[in-house]
C-alpha cells in the first residue's frame, strides 16, 4: 500500500491535453466579465476530464483597473504642465533680478535671455510703467505679472485635467456569464 500513488494528487501527464487527447463532450469553458467601480474583472475558467481520469481545470483571471490608468495619465499631464510653469517662471525671475540689477544688454547670456522672455513678458508691458532705478537698474513690474498669470493659469489647468480625469464610481455592476459546450 505504501508504494502505490496518492489518489488525490494530478500527475500531469508528458503531453499537453489539447482537443485530440481530451473528448469535446468532456470540455467546458466558462468565460465572466465584471465591471465594478472602474475596475474591469475578465475570468475565463476551463475544466475538462484528462485522459487518465481526473477533473482538470485551468482559470486565468485578467484585472484591469480604469481608475489607475486615468490617475497615472492625470499625474503625467499635471507633472508636465508644472515642469513648464517651473521653465518658465526660472526664466522670467531671472529676467527680473537681472533686469532689476542692471546686467550688462551687451553680454551674450543676457541678450539671448532678453530676447526668450521677451516674447511671455510682451503681452504684460504697459500695464504698469516700470520704475527705473539708478542709471542701469529697472524695476519691471511686468515681468512679475507675467510671472503671476502664467502661474494661474498651469494651476487652472492642472485643475481642470484632474477634475476630467478623476475617479469615476459606479453604483452599478455589469455580470455577463457564457458557457460554452462544443
């Protein structure tokens, strides 16, 4: 009795069962779907009898939750849109202090500088007229504006991609169930 094998436990067999080894009359495939919450559930089970006799069945589950892929996408557009703002602003403030602290307009740096922020800081001019401090130096009221609306916008269009691509939460739940019998 002791050399014989346990009864229980599947020895899986040297072939892989396949439509040739296993009877059609012995196979069923289940396929469910479930939508809950923004997460879609796809089950697919299938059991047959192998040719040595014992019940085999296989399931694969596949999860795909909506919410996850809607919450990176919405990360990686705010994430993009505050790189931007930060690019922006880094050029403008230092537009200001150079500006502010009468940097030589003859220097390379500078007038590339100049001529960047130039074209954000244009819509702004003659707002405020920009105060002149000393003989080089000015105060460019400007540029801080420029500085303040660009940050108001990227933040009301941060705001509005997170309200688009928040969280969605159904009440509902969708089953559809197949069984297939060849």
């Amino acid at each position: 009795m002791q050399n014989q094998p346990d009864p229980f436990v599947y020895r899986t067999p040297d072939y892989a069962p396949n439509a040739e080894t296993v009877p059609i009359g012995a196979r069923e495939t289940r396929v469910e779907a479930a939508n809950q919450e923004g997460v879609e559930v796809e089950s697919q089970r299938e059991s047959h009898v192998s040719p040595t006799g014992y019940q085999v069945e296989n399931r694969v589950e596949t999860y795909e939750n909506k919410n996850a892929q809607r919450a990176q996408l919405r990360y990686w557009i705010v994430s993009i849109i505050y790189f931007f703002l930060g690019v922006l602003e880094v050029i403008l403030g230092l537009r200001f202090i150079f500006r502010l602290l009468g940097a030589n307009e003859g220097n390379d740096f500078i007038t590339a500088l100049y001529n960047l922020s130039h074209v954000f800081v244009g819509p702004f001019n003659n707002i405020f007229n920009d105060q002149s401090i000393g003989s080089h130096s000015v105060f460019e009221m400007s540029t801080l504006i420029a500085m303040l609306i660009y940050a108001l916008v990227a933040w009301g269009l941060a705001s509005l991609v997170r309200v688009m691509l928040s969280p969605t939460y159904g009440t509902g739940q969708r089953v559809l169930r197949t069984l297939h019998r060849p």
